[in-house]
C-alpha cells in the first residue's frame, strides 16, 4: 500500500488468479491501526472481496467474516499482513492460534504477503528493529531463511544483519523498501520493484565472511508490465 504507487498490489493480485480475489488484511502489527485498516479497504474494495481481522478489538470488517477465524482465512485469496511490531504481532497470533492457520493457508495455496513485519514474518529468522537495538526473532518458519527489510533506508540495520548472520543466524534475503521477495513454496521465484533504483540481496557466510550478492531485480514500472514480469 504505498502512496501513489500501487504496482506491488497489482502484482500480488495478479498471483491469485482470481477475477475478484478474496482479500483480507491482518493489522496486528500495528494494534489494529484504524487508520491502516481505511487505508486497506481505499486501496482493494474496489476490485476484490475484501475484510479484515481485529484480534485487539470485537468488532471485525468486510462482507462475510465469520466468527470461526481460521474457516475465513482459509477461505481467502489473498491474506494481506501490515507493517508494525513484528514481535508482538506473531505474541499475538501464537496466543490466538493464528501461527498454526497461516501455516495451513500457505499449505493450500493462499497467496500470503505484507510489507515489513508483513515480510519478516514468514521467515524462520528476521531482525527486527522497531523499537529499540535491532534484535533476532524467530518468525513462522516457512521460509528456511533468514529476512531483513528497509535495508536501503536504516544503515544501521543493514549493519547490523550482516553481524547477525556472521554470528550464526541463518543465510537470508535483505530488501529495500519498494522491493518484493516472491518465493513459490521455499524457492526464490524472482525479485520485483515498484521503483526504478530497488534493490534485493541475498546475505551469507563464506569462507569466514558475510557476502552480500545483488540479486536480479524486475522495475514493475515502465521497462516490465506485470504481465511480462510473470512469464519472466
């Protein structure tokens, strides 16, 4: 959902296949955001069935959200995850079972996505660094990697990745903001961009040194369409 820039969300769509997908946004990161929560339902109601899930409120949204959470989630298209608190937004989720219904979405083929916390989350490790010194979290686990995310913007967190991962967590994948990492089950499917500059890397130890490789990065502006990115 970035401002004036919505070629990232016309790709993630594009991966449900659907018509009119079934989207529904998770905002745990930010505590339930209302205004995230209007900022979700301006960008996606007009072209898909959307709702979301309020774990820290009663009230719930959208058309048709059921009060069993996980029969509703599975039911989706496409589960959007916001940006905020990563640490405690998978408390929240393990506290409400939610840890062990995305697992199962992603199982079934859900297409699963969000920005920063939304990102680092599927990872089996991420640095997080949303308040105080950038620390190691144990995420989801679908993704056998590690994930950093705002590499490009937060110098301080990129150094402090490459220090992690020299340390022992695990090889991963760092990105700018603007940047998507799509993965298809655990494989790296391609590496895509709502601006001309993003850039993606992956982050390992070789040889007693933390490399990090560029990796080959499609503009979804005007050199590819999201089309051309697809087939690519």
């Amino acid at each position: 959902m970035e401002q004036n820039n919505q070629l990232l969300d016309d790709y993630v769509l594009s991966l449900t296949g659907a018509e009119r997908p079934r989207v529904c946004f998770l905002p745990t990161a930010s505590g339930d955001a209302d205004h995230y929560v209007v900022r979700f339902y301006r960008r996606f109601s007009a072209g898909c069935e959307t709702s979301h899930v309020s774990l820290f409120r009663r009230d719930q949204g959208g058309s048709g959200v059921e009060s069993d959470l996980a029969c509703h989630l599975l039911g989706q298209d496409l589960i959007y995850v916001g940006g905020g608190n990563v640490v405690s937004m998978l408390g929240v989720w393990r506290a409400h079972g939610l840890d062990r219904v995305l697992r199962r979405a992603w199982r079934e083929g859900v297409v699963l996505c969000g920005p920063s916390a939304g990102s680092l989350c599927w990872f089996q490790e991420a640095l997080s660094a949303f308040h105080g010194p950038p620390q190691r979290v144990t995420g989801l686990g679908m993704l056998p990697y590690s994930n950093c995310v705002h590499y490009n913007v937060e110098p301080a967190r990129r150094d402090e990745y490459r220090r992690f991962v020299g340390d022992g967590m695990r090889a991963g994948f760092a990105a700018d903001d603007g940047v998507a990492l799509h993965f298809h089950g655990t494989h790296l499917e391609r590496v895509l961009s709502s601006r001309p500059d993003g850039r993606a890397y992956r982050v390992e130890p070789v040889e007693g040194e933390v490399v990090e490789a560029p990796l080959e990065t499609i503009y979804l502006g005007a050199e590819a369409s999201i089309s051309e990115a697809l087939t690519a």
